[in-house]
C-alpha cells in the first residue's frame, strides 16, 4: 500500500483540531473507514519511532488510539480562510509534546514526522508525465529498506554493513562559535561558546545526535535530527500551500540540480529546458553533457520576464528550435540572481507561476541567495530601479517575525499545484565546504529524489550534518539561525553599498550602466560597446575580450558575460550586450574600491577615452 504523504501531519491534525470541532452525532454514527483507520494507525507507528514520549507501540495501543479518533468523514474540514502561521512557539510546543528525538544510526525519517497540520490543504498533482524513464525505473534500495526493522526493541543485527563504532578512530570534536546575536568574529573570540560533540552523547543522554550515529553510513534524505530542523524552518519561511510536501537533503545545490535534471529531462525525448538569457554557468555546464537543449528567456532589472516566457512556449516550433520539444522545466534563481543579481519581485514571482502552469512547466527553484535580500541602496545611482524587486525595510529589524515578513515569497509559498521543486543551501549562508543543502517538492518528486541518491550520494557527510545541527539545532535554534540570517544581511547590504559606492567614483557613466543589487552578492554591469571607437570593426565578444585582458593586465579579474549566456553553439545568435560581473561577497571594502578602479581604468584604455 502507498503510504499517504502528510499524513502524520494530518493525524496530528485530527486529534488536536477535530476533536474540539466535529462531535459524533446520531446522524453520522458510521464507523471510520478501514483505509482511514490504517492511515492514521501508521501515522501513530511514525511518530513513535523517534519521540520519546510515545513509548508502547503495542497492538493494543496503537488499536485504542485509532479508536480515540472521530470520525472526520462525518463533517467536511475546510481550510481557513487565513491560516495562521507557523511560529518558533508552535514549534518549540510542538517538540515539547513529541518529547526527546530518538533516532539512531541509519534511522529513516521523512518531513511528515515533523511538520505540523495540514488539514484542508490539497495534495499536489502528479507528474509522472514529466518524469524521465530513468526515474521511474528506480526501486528503493534493499540495504537502506532493511535498517526499518533496527528499531524492533531486542533485535539482534547481522543484516547490514554499518561498522562498529568502537573502531571509529575520532572520540570527540569541538569547535568554538558565536553566541547570538554576537556573531562577529571579534565577539566570538571573547564570548563566543566552546561546543563539545562527543561518540556517545546519545547514550549519555546529553544529545539527541552524536558521533556514533553521524559518523556511520546514513539514510539519502539525511539525518532525522537534520531532516526535523530543515522541514521545521520550511515552514516557517516557505509555508507550502499544500499537504504532502516533503524535504530531503542535499550534497549542495549543483549535486541537487543534475540529479533532478535526470529526474525530469531525457535527452532521447529531445527535452528542453527554460531559464535566464544570462544563468549560472555551472548549472548550465551540468546540463549541457546531459543532452538537454537550454533556451534563455529574456530579462530585465527584475529578472526573467513572464511575458517572453508565454510567447516562447506558445510560439514553440521544433524545427526551429534544433529538434528540442517544447520546453516542460524552467530553472530560475529567482533572489539575487546569478550572474545578473535581479531579484523578481511578489507579482512578477506569481505572474511566472501563472506561466507555468498555463503550460504545464515543472519549476526547479534555486535559491541560495534568498536569505541574502538586502535592504534598498540609499545612494543616489540609480536606487529607485535597482529597489524595484525588493520590499522597504526597515533599517534594524526588532523580531525574526519581521524579517520574515519582509522576505519576498517564495515560488514553493505560491504552489498548490506540487510543480515547485526548491532547492535550498547551507553553503552561501553558514560554510560552503559543509556540502549541504535540500530540496522541497511534493511527495512524489522527493520520493524519485531520494531514489537516485541512494544509489549516487548516499546522502550529504555526517560529519557535516552533526556539526551544523549541533550549531544550528541545538546552540542557536530556530531563533537563533534567524538571527545570524538578518546579521548576514546586513553585511551583505554593507558590502553592497561599498562596491556602487566605488562604481559611481571610478566608472565612466557614460559607458558604464548598472542597476543596483537588491539580493545576492552580484553586481551586473552592462557596457555601452556601440560606443566603443572599434565597434564598426569588431564584433561585441571581441571588445569583450579586450577589455578582460586590459583588466587582468591592471590587476583585476572580473567576470565576462559571455561565460553566463544560456545559448550557445551554432543556433544561438551573437550576443548583442556587453556585461560584465563583479562580486562583493569576500574582498575587503579597500580592495574592492581598487579593484573597481582598476576596472574603469581598462574600460576607459579600450574606449580611449583618456
């Protein structure tokens, strides 16, 4: 039998909402249904495998608790017209009634364990339509099947590979990290707390997560301790409009991205994929050894526009197109887009959306940078274009509850339809080299997810996960995480300034244009080539390239953007723009002012303008 997907969420539902709503009454005496009863029994058996407040998971039990149930059939459950959020109380509530997690080595788990009511909420649609040969033929892996039966209490294990931990040469592991909200590096030198993981922290009961389980083989979708956190903040930023979402983690986003492009395009049905004329170049190399043709849709200072986006898919005509289908994907990094920096605002996220579902386009949501949305340039270049994706906020945040607010929804917030697979990462806002991340899709998409990684990754590094959730879970909190978010924040909107700062100092105006960054940590610099003395003789690659050499020459390197174009190859037409990327992510605010000044010295050399 398939299991239902939210299911223990919507048991959680039951008891705690219906009870106080629906009575049994002589009109509707009809016994539950005997698929609800067992639906609901194994939302019970979930969620007693991991909390410690759910001890006797006898027959008997577990049959007195189904009965306990009312009867929900008897009297429809309507969603709220405007349902509440979920808070950091609902959670803390949440955990405090589940009592203390237990999960062991190999402990299977999945988002319904953890998250919160979802009655009322429609399940997403099915997308076996979209879904390549590939996926479909992938069963679940025996081995990770097997570590189920590890939670009978008694049982003796001779089944699988999973190394003693007695031989697991690395006792303990300690770093030292800030206290929130002082998390600058000279705060955490002086108040900044000594955190200790040790092998059998579990055992001791001083944990919920330790060596001995981090450090032996794992589940693909991760770590249940990791899965809780990841699923609980999902909530409470992204709140999917529909029940059987699920989430999985991740080896970082790119590792996510080639896998779910071999989940949804097939190169022997000619697939296509759409997103940015300008896209990150390493997404674009992923696709392009799949066979997967890539088409760019036209963008402004907010991005991809919906408008160009209908008229290619209506228009579509393969014979033009080298073969390729009409394109059923689009990927988007919707939030300081990447090379560009263009962040979609609220409407021009929906009016996409819209799009989409007018052709039936999966979504694939790249949003490492959405925590990055920084506050409006008060400069005087250009802030009121470069404001236009982003909300005003205020200049100090009071409440995490605030700077939610004040983020621009996600494309997954807006999905009723399941079609959103988001793709979150740890590595732009805690530490790269941790390699994990995680997606959010419906049900059905992370169960074809984690399929292929059971037999690819295996799943992200326990190490990694142990050290973040000892950090993000157990030290700072939701709360806390939160925090360190709006401090990255401001330093990103800091770091910002510095650069436009710099550019409207050094850059020749009349050559040099730009929108200022409302996300991210790219700035988009377009040239003005038809100006340029050789543009009769050269082609705009070519006064490209002189420019690169000139800078790289003063001592600067920037990014071209011909590296970033979505079309290349013999169909793709020459470009007809001139950008340049810069970055202010790592250099120091002095050096970026060089840098930049070294930029407009080699733009004015090739444009003779000295």
């Amino acid at each position: 039998m398939r299991r239902s997907a939210g299911l223990g969420a919507r048991a959680r539902g039951v008891t705690g909402l219906v009870i106080q709503n629906t009575r049994p009454t002589p009109s509707s005496p009809a016994p539950r249904p005997a698929s609800s009863r067992i639906q609901i029994r194994n939302s019970i058996v979930s969620r007693s495998l991991f909390h410690s407040k759910f001890r006797d998971n006898s027959p008997e039990a577990l049959g007195t608790a189904v009965n306990l149930v009312p009867d929900v059939a008897a009297t429809p459950v309507l969603a709220p017209k405007n349902p509440r959020h979920v808070t950091i109380a609902d959670i803390l509530n949440r955990r405090a009634k589940a009592g203390r997690l237990v999960a062991g080595t190999a402990a299977y788990s999945d988002s319904d364990m953890f998250k919160g009511p979802s009655l009322g909420k429609p399940k997403a649609k099915r997308w076996d339509h979209h879904l390549t040969d590939e996926s479909k033929a992938r069963e679940p892996c025996m081995l990770k099947q097997a570590a189920k039966h590890l939670k009978k209490p008694g049982l003796i294990s001779l089944g699988g590979g999973l190394p003693c931990a007695e031989n697991f040469p690395i006792e303990s592991l300690s770093m030292k990290v800030p206290r929130a909200p002082h998390f600058s590096e000279e705060a955490t030198r002086e108040l900044g707390e000594e955190l200790r993981i040790g092998k059998y922290d579990v055992a001791a009961g001083e944990s919920e997560y330790d060596l001995s389980i981090a450090l032996n083989y794992g589940q693909s979708m991760g770590s249940a301790q990791m899965m809780r956190f990841v699923t609980e903040h999902t909530e409470l930023v992204c709140r999917p409009p529909y029940a059987d979402w699920r989430c999985a983690l991740t080896v970082g986003s790119t590792g996510a991205l080639e896998q779910a492009l071999r989940m949804l395009c097939d190169r022997a049905r000619h697939d296509a994929v759409l997103t940015e004329e300008y896209s990150f170049s390493t997404a674009l190399e992923t696709a392009a050894p799949l066979g997967i043709h890539l088409f760019g849709v036209a963008m402004d200072a907010q991005g991809l526009l919906p408008d160009a986006m209908d008229a290619m898919l209506r228009d579509w005509d393969p014979a033009q197109r080298g073969g390729a289908r009409r394109p059923h994907v689009l990927y988007t990094v919707p939030s300081g887009q990447n090379p560009t920096g263009a962040t979609q605002g609220e409407q021009r996220r929906r009016d996409i959306y819209d799009v989409a579902r007018r052709h039936d386009v999966f979504i694939i949501e790249d949003e490492p940078y959405y925590f990055l949305q920084m506050l409006p340039y008060a400069g005087k270049t250009e802030a009121a274009a470069g404001a236009g994706a982003q909300k005003t906020l205020p200049a100090n945040e009071e409440s995490v509850e605030d700077f939610l607010a004040s983020l621009i929804p996600s494309l997954l917030s807006m999905d009723t339809d399941g079609r959103v697979l988001r793709m979150d990462s740890f590595s732009k806002v805690v530490v790269p080299g941790s390699r994990i991340g995680w997606i959010t899709a419906s049900e059905q998409v992370a169960e074809r997810y984690i399929r292929h990684a059971e037999v690819a990754s295996q799943g992200p590094s326990g190490v990694s996960q142990v050290l973040l959730h000892r950090l993000l879970d157990t030290h700072w909190g939701h709360d806390g995480y939160l925090r360190w978010l709006m401090h990255l924040r401001q330093e990103y909107t800091a770091r910002r300034d510095v650069l436009l700062t710099a550019c409207s100092a050094h850059l020749p105006r009349d050559v040099v244009s730009w929108d200022p960054p409302a996300a991210g940590m790219f700035h988009w610099l377009k040239i003005a080539h038809e100006a340029h003395p050789d543009a009769g003789s050269k082609s705009v690659l070519a006064i490209e390239d002189d420019i690169f050499n000139r800078c790289i020459a003063k001592g600067v390197l920037v990014a071209r953007g011909s590296w970033f174009r979505t079309e290349r190859g013999e169909l793709a037409s020459p470009p007809t723009d001139l950008f340049f990327r810069a970055t202010f992510a790592a250099a120091t605010p002095e050096n970026m002012a060089e840098a930049i000044r070294r930029f407009g010295a080699a733009v004015r050399e090739s444009f003779r303008l000295e």
